[in-house]
C-alpha cells in the first residue's frame, strides 16, 4: 500500500513533485559541499519530513473530496490547514537549509 501511495502522490500531485526535484538538487548540493554526517542527516530528515505532510495533505484532501465533492466551508477550512502544515513544513525546512548551506555557499560568492 505505501508503495501504490507513493505512485499516486507523483502521478497526481504536482507539489509532490516539485518538493522531491528540489530535495535532488539538494541532496546533489549536500553531497558537494562534503556537508558532516549531522548535517547530512538534518537535511534527509527535513526532506522526510516535507514529504510527509505533502503526503498527509493529499490524503486529507482526497478523503474530504470523496465526502464532500461540493464546496463547504468546513472543508475549505480542513484543506487550509493541511495546506498550511505543508507550508510550516517547508519553510521549516528551508531556514534550516539556509541555516546548514550558508557556511558553505559563502566562500563561493
């Protein structure tokens, strides 16, 4: 079954796909600057966790849509705020990115 979600979340979510294609150029990123072994791990997890709530957030949206498939209000507010913990996750995601590269990324500007 994970396997068939992961299938479903790239062929159907196109911000499943952005959120992998820049966790590529990242890890790609992490991999030239020889980043610490701490480091490396900070980012595979906070690339796990975007992908997480990307993933929760489709679920979450597909379930209200099969309940739901009209407009509610209710609904528009339970996808907001799945939305919106895809967004925490994300900027989350890149302070931390900005915070683990800039050391790196300097010497080069």
């Amino acid at each position: 079954y994970a396997l068939t979600g992961l299938k479903i979340a790239w062929l159907e979510e196109h911000n499943f796909r952005f959120h992998i294609g820049f966790a590529i150029i990242t890890l790609i990123a992490a991999w030239f600057f020889n980043l610490s072994q701490t480091e490396f791990l900070i980012i595979i997890f906070m690339i796990g966790f975007i992908l997480t709530a990307e993933a929760f957030n489709t679920a979450l949206e597909e379930l209200c849509d099969k309940f739901q498939p009209s407009h509610d209000p209710h609904i528009a507010k339970i996808k907001d705020l799945a939305a919106a913990a895809v967004f925490i996750a994300a900027t989350t995601a890149l302070i931390v990115g900005i915070i683990i590269f800039t050391p790196y990324v300097l010497p080069y500007i």
